[in-house]
C-alpha cells in the first residue's frame, strides 16, 4: 500500500461541487443540471469508522462515485490517503476499496476467480495474491467454487467486500451495504466492517440508517441536499440532541396534568402516567421530580429517555443548511 503523507487525515474533501449535465432534450430553466452536490468538504480521520449519513438523493453517492473515480467532479479538491485524485489517480485509487451500493458480477464467475480476476486487473503477482484468506475473512471459504448466480444476496455483499480488499487497500468505503438487507445479515456485515477497522483499515460508509451510523460510527458527517449540515463526533451529535424525556408514575390518579413554565411538552395518560419532555440545558430530572412533588404529586415510578440520533437527524435535517457548524 502506499505510504501516506505524515498526519494527513485518510480523505480530505475540500469544496466538492458536482453539478450532472442536463438530460438530453432537456430545455429552459432546468437546463443547467442537477447540483447534487454544492461545495462539500470534511477530513475522514486516520483509523476511523466514518459514516456519510443522509436521505436518498442527498448526494452520497456522488460523492463515492467521484471518490471511485466514476463520476467527474465539477469543482473542489479530493485527496486519498495524501494523493491528489486530480494530479495522482493511480496512487489515490490503489489506497481505497470501494463496495458499490450496486451488485454486479459476472454470473458464471465463482467467488475465487472474482477475486483472481480483481487481483489481475492491480498488476498484484500470484504469489502475493491473498483471494483464500479473503474468502475466509468474509465467510465464503466454502462457496469458493460456486458461480456467483448462485449465491445469496448477502453473500454478494461480503464478496464485494472482499473484492474491494484484494489490494489491501488502507481505506474500505462502502456504499449502502446494509440497505435492503435482513437484520441477521446486517449483524454480520458489522462485524466484518469493525473487525477489518481493527486491523487498521478506515472505513467509511454511507447510509440512511442512524441506528446503524449511530452504533457503527465514531463519527458522522450529515449531508442533506448536497450540502454538509453536521461533521461531529457521534457522541457530540447525540449530545445535540436538547430534549430528554422523563416518564413518572403517580401513587394516585391525578385530577390534571402537571404544568409548569420550565416543561415541554407534558403527556398524561387521564390517570396515574405522566411523560415530561424538558430541555437538558435547562433543567435536571432531578428538578423535574422536585416540580412535581412540590405539586402534590407523590411518585412511585421513574423512568427516563435520552434523544437519539434520530432526534438529532430531525432537527437539523429540518432546520435547514445553515442549522449547524
Ligand atoms: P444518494 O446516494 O444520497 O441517494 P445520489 O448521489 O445518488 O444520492 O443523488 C444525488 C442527486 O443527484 C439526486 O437528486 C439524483 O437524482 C441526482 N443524480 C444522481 N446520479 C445522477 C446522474 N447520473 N445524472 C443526473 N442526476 C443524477
Ligand atoms: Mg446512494
């Protein structure tokens, strides 16, 4: 692999612009193309399980094309790994694994010579080649053999995966791998991606899942529109999140629900259950109970709830491209 400039970040995206060329035919004021992406930047860092986060249409895959070097950019600079896509491409792309959101195989190839033939096209001698101890590394050792008609959704997905690693790449990026596949596989795409992360290897991967940006990640990039609305830690972008939720149950059916200035949103159930939403910023459950006691009501049940990512992803997916910094 080749050696990365000193304490440069894995990939530095500095103003990306892409703008498609109109469909042909296409006339008027739509002629100038769809932006779909409009002046991008971020670092992934060295060593990270970055997640690209966004709805469909945000932009994600533009933006792995182009790191693919499928798709041209419009404008804006791309370094991989300290190489230049514009001025070093070959270097650029022999230190990045791109996992497609696509599947495509050649039906009659096996598993094996998928990965033979991967290795062929990077020049990479048989000697040095590793196509077993990835087919191991990705669960397929026993489907070496087998035409790729053959297998079965999820066993594509890991192929890809390991077909992106036939040159040892130091960056893994992949694109969707986990969109319209089942829990169980999901679980072990996971364990694949964070097992090759504790190897070494930076990952980056896109997704519409937060549950799965949210567990995987140790941070998130959200692009909406083309546009990066949040670059944050995956904690500090939880920690965005204001509201907390403190459930309670009163020792007695109350007459009304509780209120006070300092509450959010306040829930009753007409008898004994109350759900007070309050900003975390402002108040404690702690001071949330004192309220309430000092009202009368005596508790017997507490229970509490942290915002989530996708709390977060709301907010700002709402408020627009200048919510965050
Ligand atoms: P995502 O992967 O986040 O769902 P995409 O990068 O695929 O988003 O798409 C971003 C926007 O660019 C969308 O509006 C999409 O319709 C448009 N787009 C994607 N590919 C092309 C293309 N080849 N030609 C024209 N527009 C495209
Ligand atoms: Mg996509």
């Amino acid at each position: 692999m080749p050696a990365p400039s000193p304490s440069a970040p894995a990939i530095r995206i500095d103003n990306l612009v892409k703008r498609y060329a109109p469909a042909k035919g296409a006339r008027g004021s739509m002629s100038e193309g769809k932006l779909a992406l409009g002046g991008v930047s971020f670092d992934v860092p060295e060593g990270a399980i970055f997640g690209l986060l966004g709805p469909n249409g945000a932009g994600k895959s533009t933006l792995i094309n182009i790191l693919a070097g499928l798709v041209n950019k419009t404008a804006g600079s791309v370094d991989i790994w300290g190489f230049d896509i514009d001025r070093d491409r070959r270097n650029a792309s022999r230190s990045i694994g791109i996992v497609p959101q696509e599947i495509v195989f050649d039906p009659f190839f096996t598993p094996f010579e998928v990965l033979e033939n991967q290795a062929g096209f990077y020049g990479i001698p048989a000697a040095l080649r590793r196509s077993e101890k990835l087919l191991e590394a990705v669960r397929l050792a026993d489907k070496r053999d087998a035409y790729a008609r053959t297998l079965s959704g999820g066993m594509k997905r890991r192929l890809l995966v390991a077909k992106a690693m036939v040159h040892a790449p130091p960056i893994l990026v992949l694109d969707e791998p986990t969109a319209g596949v089942d829990v169980d596989l999901r679980r072990q795409l996971w364990e694949l991606v964070s097992e090759l992360n504790r190897e070494g290897v930076t990952v980056v991967l896109t997704t519409h899942y937060l549950e799965e940006a949210e567990e995987l990640c140790d941070r998130i990039a959200i692009i909406n529109h083309g546009r990066v609305i949040a670059d944050k830690p995956t904690r500090e972008l939880v920690e965005m999140a204001r509201e907390k939720i403190v459930a309670v149950t009163s020792a007695a059916d109350l007459a009304a629900a509780p209120a006070h200035e300092a509450f959010g949103k306040v829930e009753w159930d007409g008898a004994r259950a109350i759900e007070v939403t309050y900003d975390k910023d402002r108040l404690s459950a702690g001071q949330v109970l004192g309220i309430l006691q000092s009202q009368g009501i005596a508790i017997v049940d507490v229970t509490t709830r942290e915002a989530d990512l996708e709390d977060v992803f709301v907010q700002l997916t709402a408020a627009g491209p200048d919510a965050a910094g």
